[in-house]
C-alpha cells in the first residue's frame, strides 16, 4: 500500500488528470485482477492493446489509470497518468512499489541464446554453497534458498519480478541471479531493476519468429548491457563474433573471458570425458563434472561472475568443482551394457552443434550415435531443417519425433525439418511421430556401447498438444526402455 505519488516517482509522466495523493493498494496490467483501489497500466502488448480494457478496469474498481493516451471519456473519480510508454514505465512502477528490491540484493542477469540456465543455476549453487542466502530466476525454476517457484517464463514480468525479489529481501537474500531472455528485454520487463551485473553467453539462430531478424535478435540481447549502469559489470564472451558488439554502449565495467585468445579471465580444456572436464582456469587444474566444450566457457562465466563479484579464487574452484549439472543439460544414464541415453534442453542449431560435437570429441569411435529430436510448434520455422542437416551430419542415426507441437499439425513441423535432410543422409533417417515410440526404437536399435540423445526437451515434464500439457518426461521414458529393455 502506497500513495500514487511514491509509486510514480522516477516515472517519466507527460501529464496527470486527477489526484496523485491517493492511495494504491494494489498494481496490475490485466483488468482481471483489477480491484478496489487498483492502479491499472494499460500495456500495449503483442496481441491485446489494455487501453481497450480501461473502462472495465475502472468499473471493477481501478482509482487510478497509467496510459500513453487518455480515453475518450474520462472518469472524475479515477487519476489519470499519461507517459510515453506504458511498458516500461511498469518496471519503474513495479519497483517502487515493492521498495526497490533490487537495490538491496546483488543482482547478475545471464543473457545469450545457449547457457543462460546452466549459469544462473550454477551460480545459484555456487553462492549457496558458499553460505550465503540466494535467489534465483530460471527457465527450469524460481527459487529462493530452499523454496522453489514454478516457472512459466524465462522472466517473468515487471510485478511477478519485484514482487519475488521483494520476498528474497525480506528472507535474507543477499544476492539473485537470472536469466534475461531477448523477449524479456524488447517488452521491456527487466525495466527498473538493478543490475550489479550482466553476462552474455553466445548468439546464434533463434526467437526469429518473435523478432523477424537476426540484427533485432542482436539488439534485443544488447538492449540489456545499454541498460546497466556504472557502477554495475559487463561480463562477454569474446570468442562469439558478437560478444564485443554487446559492450559497445554499455556504461559498466567491460570484462571479457575466452578459452581462445587474450582476455580478463581464460581457460585451457585438459581432458573432456564422458565423467567431465580437467580445465585449467586462471592456472589452476580443476576438473569438473560437466561435460563438453560448451561448458568450459560456462563453467569460466559462472568463475568470473564470482570473482567479479568479490569471491575468493580457490574457494570459488573447489566449490564449483563439486557442483552437478542442471536438469536436463547433458542429463545422462547408462544401462549394463554400457549403453549411455543423452537428455538435453538442446533445441537451437547451436545447441544441438554443441552437444553432438562434445558427443564425437568423447567417444571412441566404434559406437553409434543415435539422435531423436523434433522441434517446437509456434516457433522460429527456420531452423528446423537446419537441425536435421546438423543432426545428420554428427550423427549415425537420426529418428525426427514430436517435441512440443502446440497448436501447429505435428505432421507439418516434421515436414519442415525433412527439408535439411540431403539424400545421401536420408537411410540414416527414421521418421516416428509419437515421441515415446521414437525413444523406444531408439533404445531398441542401440547396441552395447552405443550412445542415444534425445534433445530438445530437457528438464520439461510434459508435451503441449493443442493447447494441453500432457505429462511426458524424456528422462522417464529413456530410463523405462533403456535401463529396463
């Protein structure tokens, strides 16, 4: 409960019809939750303009109205507060109402298009093993210390944020971390926050269903790094093409890490098995239980991060050595034969790269690799037949299969990704449509030794068919027919 005058302060306003010492006890942006004494933002937002939903706001009791254009008519008994744009006057909003959370919590965000979950998690487990109390915002999950929040967004938006980061104060947090999706960043949802640090991971194809172009894409991700201030750090990586372009307007401090040339921090790959990696970090040998190239650079993220953040050196390493991986990232088991089954969040180009190339680097050769993937329905249609050209080429059988098909024809997805299928490579190709059956002939196709992925899906349990989520768990069913076949 706040006056309208507090909740407004720092917010840009054009113009203010009505009285600003009235008091708020509640904030929102969807007229639903609209209630006695409400303010209500009306955001412009993809698919429904609130502006529309105003008189009903008002009807179910809204005091007070934040708009980039007054209505028609006008009600004498509601404040009306004009500003340039409602969506990111809501973070500023937002934040004060929960007394800027943000401002009493060590705050990194995590933004590229691979490793944002790995390293937020991670640095979640670090910090927690370090002692301290922590939050932290997720793909897989939302947590404070030992309380987990489901997760609907990658970042939630401008309320649900404060809201939860109001919590990780009032329960002794003393830093969060999170990830920062593109989607995020372009509506304008991490708006008002402070960040004592950012760190960018990589960009490659993805969300161009959302953002049209790979250049929009780019500057979505670099929108985040304009946006911190002075006293905050910009962390990048400098072996991505773009990692540099992300820093360029940015106020922080500029820090750069590498596994392939001069940076602020470096790392050198030792060995990379099947068990994890031997890295040396900084010239330290530490070896670690992720797996693969990928994870090299964000185990070093997730190092510096922490020394950044005023960590000790060799506590950082012997605690981060113990750590195991996420849900879902490279996820594995292996039968009595020494068949190994693979599940990974993997669902971009670049991740389904990284994870069949850490595949060949780690085997011996005499095995077969057999992937099983699919792709998301309402989403960027462009990169499913670069999957299957990827898939194909790194692996020695490919079974196409159902991911989350959403309201789109299972059978068309399949379609799309059969268009990255060459000739030469299509006897290698299985088409199964039921995602269990396509796991199951995988498991029964292996022989000792060999090794499955199935990627896509990850830490997900459940399968979204027309609007419905069924429960469905790779991990589940690899164990079913792989351990028990």
């Amino acid at each position: 409960m706040k006056s309208l005058k507090q909740i407004l302060k720092n917010c840009k306003t054009i113009k203010i019809k009505g009285d600003i010492d009235i008091i708020i006890d509640n904030i929102t942006f969807n007229s639903s939750d609209v209630k006695k004494g409400s303010l209500f933002i009306a955001i412009k937002g993809t698919r429904v303009d609130g502006h529309n939903f105003i008189e009903s706001a008002e009807k179910s009791g809204a005091i007070a109205v934040i708009c980039s254009n007054f209505p028609e008519k006008c009600n004498k008994n509601v404040t009306y507060i004009l500003v340039k744009d409602t969506g990111y006057s809501l973070g500023i909003i937002a934040s004060n109402f929960y007394d800027k959370p943000t401002e009493k919590l060590k705050l990194v965000g995590v933004t590229g298009t691979n490793g944002k979950t790995t390293i937020a998690t991670l640095l979640f487990e670090l910090y927690r093993s370090l002692g301290f109390k922590v939050g932290l915002f997720s793909t897989v999950c939302n947590r404070i210390n030992d309380t987990i929040i489901p997760s609907t967004h990658t970042t939630p938006d401008p309320i649900a944020l404060n809201c939860v980061f109001q919590k990780m104060v009032n329960q002794g947090c003393e830093y969060a971390f999170m990830e920062v999706s593109s989607h995020a960043i372009d509506q304008k949802r991490i708006a008002g926050l402070n960040f004592k640090g950012g760190v960018f991971t990589n960009i490659t194809l993805d969300h161009l269903d959302y953002h049209k172009t790979f250049d929009k894409y780019i500057k979505a991700k670099k929108g985040f790094f304009d946006s911190l201030n002075k006293n905050a750090f910009a962390l990048t990586n400098i072996d991505d093409k773009n990692g540099m372009v992300m820093l360029q307007n940015t106020k922080a401090k500029k820090y750069t890490y590498s596994l392939q040339t001069l940076a602020d921090f470096k790392c050198r790959i030792i060995e990379n098995q099947i068990t994890g990696l031997q890295l040396n970090i900084d010239g330290v040998d530490v070896w670690f239980n992720l797996i693969g190239k990928y994870n090299a650079y964000n185990l070093l993220a997730i190092y510096a991060t922490a020394i950044l953040l005023g960590a000790e050196k060799n506590e950082v390493l012997e605690k981060l050595s113990a750590l195991k991986a996420v849900e879902g990232r490279f996820d594995y088991i292996a039968n009595s034969d020494k068949t190994i089954g693979i599940v990974d969040y993997a669902h971009t180009p670049d991740a389904l790269k990284n994870i069949l190339s850490t595949i060949n680097d780690i085997r011996t050769g005499d095995e077969q690799v057999i992937t099983v993937f699919g792709a998301g329905g309402d989403r960027d249609s462009s990169k499913r037949p670069i999957m299957a050209k990827i898939a194909c080429e790194l692996s020695d059988k490919v079974i196409i299969t159902s991911d989350n098909p959403r309201s789109e024809d299972p059978e068309q997805i399949i379609f799309d990704i059969l268009k990255g299928v060459d000739i030469s490579n299509k006897k290698k190709v299985l088409v199964i449509e039921n995602r269990e059956q396509a796991i199951n002939t995988a498991c029964s196709l292996s022989k000792k030794g060999d090794i499955i992925l199935i990627a896509g899906k990850g830490h997900e349990k459940y399968q979204e068919i027309k609007g419905v989520k069924h429960h469905f768990d790779d991990k589940e069913i690899l164990y079913e027919y792989l351990i028990n076949k």
